[in-house]
C-alpha cells in the first residue's frame, strides 16, 4: 500500500505510465471503482457476503442443532466433536454462533430500515415543509437524541416486553433520528437547486416532488447511514440481549450467550470468548465498508 | 556570491493523484535579482502558486514531489537543506505572503501573538521586545491603532486589513525575498491599489527582492522589473518588464494583454477574453499546450511542443519565432 | 453569558418536567401493579389498600405526579418501594462509587484517544497510521462488556494482576475503567485524526509553516486548538454517559453504581427509585452540555465575541 505511491512516482519519471491510460466515467461507476481500490473495504464486503450466507444457510452449515440439549456433555473444551466447545446445557457453542448469525443479521437490517422509514420521511416532511412542521418534528427528534442510548432502548423493551420483533421496533425508534437529520439537512440543500424549483412551479404536487426528486437524490446518503447503522443496532442487540432484556432463551444470540458465559470465566474461559469474536468481526465488516461506502460516494468527505 | 539572490534551475514539481499525475510544474528556470522584483503571470492552474510553494518546500507531500531540479539562494541549493535548515530559512531569509487574508491567519490567535511568534523564531528577542517590535510593523504597515489591534483576533479585522497584517508577519524578520502569492486578488479594488503601494515601497525601504505571482497583468506592470509568463507548468515567455510590454512575443501573452481594459476604449469595445480554459492538467495535449486556444496555431503546433528559445535576451517558447515555422502549413 | 447559562437552565427544568412526566406515564400504563410486586401473593385486599396508602398510590394520577414534583424539588424522591431506602441516599451511594469509575475511564479515553488520534493524523498514510486506525476500529467495534470479560480472564484469571470485581480500593478500579474507557479512547482517536486533518489542510496552517514554526509546534499549537471544538463535542457527550453509569460494564464487575440503579428501577418497576435516576440523568447531560458550550467560548474567540468581524 505504502509502495504503491513510490512506484507509481517511478512509473512517470521513467516514462511507463501515461495519462492517457485513464477512463472516465459517470458518478456510481465511478464511486465503485473507488470503492474496488479499497482493499480493506472489499475485504469486509467479502466478510459480510460470508456473514449473510452462513445466516441464510445455518441450518445446513451447522453441525448440531442449536436447541438441543445433551447433559453428558456439559461445558466442554474445544473438542473435534465440538470445535469451539459446549455450554452448561451441551449445546454445540459453534451452531449457536451460526444460528447467532441470523438473529444479528436480521435485527440489524430490520431495525435500519425501520428507522430508515421514520427517518426519511420525517426529515423530508420537516424540510419540505419548514415551518411549524419542522419545528415540530426537529423537537422530537431533540427529545429522542437526548437521553442516553441503551437506557432508552432498555425503557422501550421495558414498555413493549422483550423479544426478537420487539427488538427491531426499540432500535428502529432509538436510531431514526441520526437519519431524519442528515436527510433533513440535506433535503433542505436540494429544495434551492434549480430542478426542484422548476419541478414545483411546474405544478408537481409535494408528494411526487418528494417522492421523485427530493429522495432520489439522498440515496447515497441513505445507502451510508444504513451500513453504518446496522453495526450499531447488532451492538445494542448485544448489549440488551446481554443484560437479559433482548433475545430471550432459548434462541442463541450472541450477547446473551456471553452473558450465560460469565459464571464460567475461570471454568471455561473460551465460552464467552467466540460469541464476542463473531461480534467484533461483525461489527468491524460492516464499519469498514460503510467508511469504505461513505468515502466512495462522496470523494470530498475523504481524508 | 553569485548576482542573482535566487536562481531556480529546470524546477519541476509534479503530483501523483488517484486521477493520474500532473505535472504542475514542468522543467521552470529563472531568476531573482537583489533588490528586484520578478513578476509571475498565468491564469490559476498554471503552476505558479506551485513554483512558489516549491521554493519554500511546502508542496504537499504526498501527492506533490519536486522531482527534479535546483533552487539555489545566495549560492546554496536549497533542495539539499535538511528540514531545521529549511525552517530557518523559511520566514527568516525568504518569507510569504498569500491569497485569502481571510484564512490565511489563525483564527485562534491574537494578531499580535502571530507577529511575534515569527520574530521569536528567527531573532533572539524576548517578549517584550518581540511585541515593541511587533506593533512596530503594524505601525509600518499602516494600521491605525496598531496597539488594539495588537490584541485583536482576526476576524475582527477587514480583508485589507489581515493583507497588512500577513505583509507585516512576512517582513518582521527582513526576509531578503518575499513572495506574494495572488496578495490582491482577493481583495476590493482600491484596497488592491493601497496594497501594492504598500508593497512596493516597503521594497524600496528595506531592499527585499519580490516575487509577484498574479493573473493580472495590471499588477505586474505596477510592479515588476522583469516578467516570467506561465502557461500549463511551462515558462511561455520571459523577459524584462520593458520586453513584455513593449514586445509580447508569445501569443499567450499578447492574449492576457488584451484582456486589460483601456482607459482609451470607447464603451463600443468589448471586453477581450482567451477563448477556451486552461487544459486540465492531467489531459494535456500532445504539442504546444496553448495550441487549442490560439489563434495562429500550425499542425506543427498540434505535433510537438516548441523549446524556450532566446531573442535579443527575450525568451519565448512558440513556432513562430523559429525556422520551422515558414515551412509549417 | 450569565443571561445564556440562566436561559439554559430554564430550559432545563422544562426537560426534566418534561422527562419525568413521560417515565411517570409510561409505568403507569406498563400492565402489572407494584404493590401486588411487593407483596406476596397471599397478601389480602385490605393490606394491599393500607400499603398503596402508605406509598401515595391510592390518590388520583395527576395528584400523584404533583405529589412527586413537589418531593423533587426538595431533592426528595421518596423511598425506594422495593428496598425502602430513601431513593436521594441510593442516589448518592451509588453516585460516589460511578464518579470514581468515570473519572478514571475518562482520564484513560483522553489520554489514548488523543495521543492515538494525533500520531495517526501526523503520519496520515504511514504504517502507524494504520495500525492506530485498525486498532482504533477494534476498540469501538468490540462489545464493552466483552473487552471486560476478556480483560477478567487475562489480567484477573490468568496473570492473576487485578481484582476481577469489587468496588472498594482503587485498584479495583482499573479493569472496569479500561473496558469502559476502550470504546470511547477509540472513537476520539477517530476524531482526533478527521478534525485534524481537516484543520491541517487550512490555509493558516500553511501560513504557520511559511513562518518556520517547528512542525511539533504547528500541530500543537496552531492546528490542535483549531481542531478542538468537535473533539470537546464529543468528549463531552462520552462524560455524560460515563457519569449515568455504565450498566454493561457495572453488571460484568458487580459494582453497584448509577447504572445498577436504573435497572432496578425498571426491572422492579420502582418509580420512586427510577424517577430519581431520570432526574440525575437528564441533569448531568445538561450541566455536561452546557460545560461543553461554555469551552467552545474559550477555545474559539469567534464564538466569544460573537460572529463579529465580517
């Protein structure tokens, strides 16, 4: 990576590289080539393929079933039988993992496009419309962003009881609002361009004007927010699902694998160990590639 | 000591962009005299801020390298300066001066802080003197209450006003060469005018020589003593000021010439302007890079690009002024 | 200023009405009741009665609520319906013990996070650079309780350094601060390094070169405070949440502070407890909000002389 810079600079002075080598081409073809020169960001694409085919395929892909119990092998070390051990009921730890997958995968997509739902449309309301509509809307949003995260979506687990469907629905209201002001804000650039103006005098009733011309142009903004959103809600997933308010037993989530882990530390540290693996690996491919995303669209946002 | 103060010889700098390489500055010689002022002229993107911050060693690196070349100052090649060498000689013997005076200073410092950190760099003063002599230059520059102004930030202060405070940051430490970069632009017209007065009689006063880097001719004939003309990281023509005006050989300089409204002109005539843009630098045609925008331009012109030849101690890079050009179609 | 701070003091008390009004409902329209919670089941009508007399339950809502407002601006949340403990004392208990824990994390996340962040902005695309960003990364993708566990097993199991739990000497402290503080030590590493980026593109930094000033001191002083303002942003905000109390990291450490309070509240539908939790809560996010206000004056005189100038 570091090379590349100094070959390319002897490259030219030597004479073997032109600029006439160079293509030209449009915005997203552009921004994929972009993105394709990221290594690290194609490397946690690839990650993320991965990770959607071992949830799509868990059933398939993993050895043991997730649920069924085997007491005469109770919290055992890695094993060839059990390649990442067994916990305190016998359950293969690495199905569990695998099946883990799916409820991370899930809740992360459904919580974002809950709150991507909310989020659009209420910035693109707020910045339509301006005025009192605004004012309204930019208050909630202010009440929303101001308490503190998990203790919020706690209180909403509170309320709603938990559970998987009830998850999504606590993240998707938690994390709505970082999206309704990014579009908000990025509506109210668009709504002085020339298009939308003429789009409006041509007599264009708000919701096409919206619809065709206002949201088109924030997808990328959305397509960002949204991979950047789904590592957060799988690591508030985990977080709730550890403090016993999420996923409920016996479905296997990772976070509340870990916290069945924690009386073992001592007896079988690797227990709590691989779920917060798959945690991490997780959370990095996505937030890798987001940046990766975010830096591809927009060449100005780059550093 | 050679009678040149500074002497840049085959200078190029290029950067290496995701979008492929420019070359910003391409193969540039010439001279600055003591005591004189060199005028550097071209439209933005020609290179010249580059030269300039190639001087100084403030070319971004990456993308931008000075690849090749020498830049010697009172006979030592500042190239080969390790990085503390570089640094005293920067604001110490040759100092700059920008284009935005809005963003040019800190705006978390007082201006009177910024003055005297130069000072306390390059001289030995202590505070006390460092601000005497800070306040000093303030005063030298003209700003009328120099003692407030001393402890004001600079947003508090007009355009014009932080151009006199940048020009009295430069010059605190009697740099031998000052280079102004576009130091009017960005500025109204009669503050422009106040500005170069200014900066030619502190030239005058304290005898530092000058480098003006501008697009605009009427500067250069305000103040330079001899003209250097860019054109896409290229000298084009180089000469005397007395040459350039009396004499413009290059067809590109008789365009920028053009471009200056008479006072003569009859409200009939039109503005002037060079037709076409500057190629983007990392598109640049095969032959003369002006070629696409002139005039008189042959095949030859498409073909190659003309050398630097030298007429009755002129210079001008362009088909016309050689053997070739009769035989061109 | 002193009209501001008043200015955003009013709007404080506004949110906290605000704040406390919206938990007072939702508990009351959370199905179960905390009296029959409290007793047992066998416990007949005529002692549930006398109980919810005692807790204040058998008025109307609204009077409940002004009951309670009345309390609070006494600093009197009432007593705690599960443990009986006056909920201001618990408040204090607890608050002594999430103090130590935050003081210690945050000193750790502005040390690491600012050296990282600084280093890896002066050497953007060296190896160190890198390496601090993939570093930086890991931190704020690994679950906070996670790092905790994995730090117990290590330096409190393995290398048998550290207590694994407790809340009593300062060593006890370390661990927990390290798990709570890696998270935050990352991303103000990550914010470091963009808001000096940005700043180091200025032009007054290339001014500040054209001066001689030592490169240390280019990034020191001219580019570091310039850089400040969403690092203290962000800072900031990360104080607020250490102060309310982790509960992740005080569940994997057993340590009884803030954040072990609102759980219970919530979890033993303890509103007297809960609403005194939401009270110092929303408190410490707007004395953290206004700090952080107040510092942006100091670090930029824009800000301080108001947008004068042009």
């Amino acid at each position: 990576m570091f090379n590349k810079q100094k070959k390319f600079e002897e490259a030219v002075l030597s004479g073997e590289y032109s600029n006439d080598d160079i293509e030209y081409s449009s915005y997203y073809k552009d921004s994929f080539k972009r993105l394709k020169k990221n290594r690290m960001a194609m490397v946690c694409a690839i990650v993320i393929i991965l990770l959607v085919i071992i949830a799509v395929f868990a059933p398939v892909l993993a050895p043991y079933d997730p649920d069924v119990q085997d007491y005469a092998n109770i919290l055992k070390s890695p094993t060839k039988a059990h390649l990442l051990g067994t916990d305190e009921y016998g359950r293969d730890i690495l199905s569990r993992i695998i099946y883990g997958t799916r409820v991370s995968l899930s809740v992360g997509l459904l919580a974002q496009a809950l709150a991507t739902v909310i989020g659009v449309t209420l910035g693109a309301l707020a910045a339509y419309y301006g005025g009192w509509v605004d004012t309204v809307i930019s208050r909630i949003t202010e009440i929303f962003a101001a308490f503190p995260d998990l203790i919020f979506a706690m209180g909403i687990m509170f309320v709603i009881g938990p559970g998987i469907k009830n998850i999504f629905i606590a993240l998707g209201l938690l994390t709505w609002v970082r999206t309704a002001r990014m579009i908000r804000g990025q509506i109210l650039q668009l709504k002085e361009k020339e298009y939308v103006e003429a789009a409006k005098a041509s007599g264009a009733t708000a919701f096409h004007t919206i619809t065709k011309h206002l949201i088109p142009n924030c997808i990328s903004t959305v397509i960002v927010l949204v991979t950047l959103g789904i590592p957060n809600a799988i690591m508030y997933e985990a977080s709730l699902s550890f403090l016993g308010l999420g996923i409920q037993p016996p479905t296997a989530s990772w976070g509340s694998m870990i916290s069945s882990a924690q009386p073992f530390i001592s007896y079988l540290p690797t227990y709590s160990i691989f779920p917060g693996i798959a945690i991490m690996i997780t959370v990095i491919a996505f937030n890798i590639f987001g940046d990766g995303l975010r830096d591809a669209l927009d060449p100005k946002m780059k550093n | 000591m050679s009678e040149n103060l500074l002497e840049v010889k085959n200078l190029k700098t290029y950067f290496f962009t995701d979008g492929g390489v420019v070359k910003s500055v391409d193969d540039v010689s010439f001279n600055v005299k003591p005591g004189k002022t060199l005028g550097v002229v071209g439209e933005s993107g020609c290179g010249k801020s580059i030269t300039s911050l190639s001087i100084m060693q403030l070319v971004e690196t990456p993308p931008g390298k000075i690849v090749d070349g020498e830049i010697i100052y009172n006979g030592e090649n500042l190239l080969g300066k390790d990085k503390d060498e570089m640094r005293k000689i920067r604001g110490g013997e040759i100092a700059m001066i920008f284009q935005e005076p809005m963003t040019s200073l800190n705006p978390v410092f007082t201006v009177g802080q910024q003055i005297m950190e130069a000072l306390m760099i390059h001289t030995d003063m202590d505070k006390t003197k460092a601000k005497e002599r800070a306040i000093e230059m303030l005063k030298l520059v003209r700003i009328p209450l120099a003692e407030k102004r001393f402890n004001e930030y600079p947003h508090q202060l007009s355009g014009g006003m932080r151009q006199r405070v940048m020009i009295a940051m430069a010059l605190s430490c009697n740099p031998k060469l000052l280079i102004c970069d576009e130091p009017t632009t960005a500025l109204d017209v009669t503050i422009q005018a106040q500005i170069l007065d200014l900066i030619n009689e502190l030239k005058e006063k304290l005898g530092t020589s000058i480098m003006m880097i501008t697009h605009d001719l009427g500067v250069i004939a305000e103040v330079a003593d001899d003209v250097m003309v860019m054109y896409a990281g290229k000298i084009v023509e180089y000469g005397t000021a007395d040459q350039i005006f009396e004499t413009p050989m290059h067809p590109y300089t008789h365009g920028l010439m053009n471009c200056i409204p008479k006072l003569n002109d009859d409200n009939e005539t039109r503005l002037h302007v060079i037709p076409g843009m500057v190629p983007s630098p990392d598109r640049m045609p095969k032959g003369c890079a002006f070629c696409p925008r002139c005039s008189e331009a042959k095949k030859i012109c498409e073909e190659k690009m003309p050398e630097l030849i030298e007429i009755d101690g002129q210079k001008v890079r362009c088909f016309k002024y050689t053997s070739e050009w009769e035989e061109a179609k | 200023m002193l009209s501001y701070i008043l200015k955003r003091l009013a709007q404080t008390v506004l949110v906290l009405f605000g704040i406390t009004l919206i938990t007072f409902i939702l508990l009351n329209v959370v199905p179960g009741d905390p009296v029959a919670m409290m007793l047992d089941k066998r416990a007949d009508e005529a002692t549930i009665e006398k109980v919810r007399h005692e807790m204040g339950l058998d008025v109307p809502l609204p009077e409940q609520y002004i009951n309670f407002v009345k309390g609070a601006v006494r600093l009197d949340f009432g007593k705690s319906y599960f443990t009986k403990e006056n909920v201001m004392d618990a408040l204090v208990r607890s608050f002594k013990v999430t103090v130590k824990l935050a003081a210690m994390s945050f000193i750790f996340a502005c040390v690491i996070g600012l050296t990282c962040g600084m280093i890896a902005a002066v050497y953007r695309g060296k190896w160190i650079d890198s390496l601090l960003m993939t570093l930086s990364m890991v931190g704020v993708s690994a679950p906070s309780f996670w790092i905790a566990i994995i730090l117990q097993i290590v330096i409190g199991l393995k290398l048998d350094l550290l207590p694994i739990s407790g809340f009593d000497g300062p060593l006890n402290y370390i661990l927990p601060s390290i798990a709570l503080g890696t998270r935050y030590a990352g991303s103000i590493a990550r914010i470091t390094r963009t808001s000096m980026l940005d700043v180091i593109k200025q032009d007054y930094i290339r001014t500040a070169r054209s001066k001689g000033v030592k490169e240390f001191l280019v990034i020191m002083k001219h580019a570091l405070k310039n850089a400040m303002i969403p690092i203290v942003t962000l800072v900031g905000t990360e104080l607020g949440y250490m102060l309310t109390g982790s509960m992740l990291i005080e569940k994997v450490f057993a340590i009884p502070g803030i954040g072990k309070l609102a759980v219970d509240g919530m979890m033993n539908r303890d509103l007297p407890l809960l609403q005194g939790t939401v009270v110092y809560i929303a408190l410490v996010f707007v004395i953290v909000n206004l700090v952080v206000d107040i510092s942006y004056a100091f670090i930029d005189p824009r800000i301080r002389y108001g947008k004068g100038g042009e």
